[in-house]
C-alpha cells in the first residue's frame, strides 16, 4: 500500500500565532536567534517556525515558555474570535 503524501501546512490559527508571537517580537527589538534562545529552540527551527512555507509550528510548551519571555499570559497568542 502506498503512502499518502500528508498535507501538513500550517493552519489559520498557526499562521495568527506565529504573527502574533513575530509583532510582540519585532515590538521588543529582538532578533529570531534571541527569542529562540528564550525557547530553548534551535535557531533553525525557530526560523522554521516564522515561515509560513514550513510544517514547524508552536506548541503548548512553547506557548507556556512565550508567555514568560514575554511575561504575559499565553492567551494573548490566541484569537479571540474563532478563525
């Protein structure tokens, strides 16, 4: 049986995430390699993460870990309406 091809491309709410987490990011001067380093991330994956053409997406625990470099609540990365 062949494999399907799985078409993992980032969802509205990933793509309202990763805005939201790159506004807060650019509003503190802070390069990608910076907040990385706050995440406990690889440079590249975190890059990885910025762009909307990769699979790599924020999960809970990044969420959690965002909220305290940020030093907010990790509700802020979520939308307030449905998408």
């Amino acid at each position: 049986m062949a494999k399907q091809k799985s078409d993992k491309k980032k969802t509205d709410l990933d793509l309202y995430i990763v805005a939201r987490v790159k506004e807060m990011r650019l509003q503190r001067n802070w390069t990608q390699s910076v907040l990385a380093t706050k995440l406990d991330l690889s440079d590249g994956f975190y890059s990885e993460i910025e762009n909307p053409n990769h699979r790599a997406k924020f999960n809970i625990a990044h969420l959690i870990k965002l909220g305290k470099a940020f030093e907010c609540s990790p509700c802020i990365f979520l939308p307030k309406e449905e998408l």
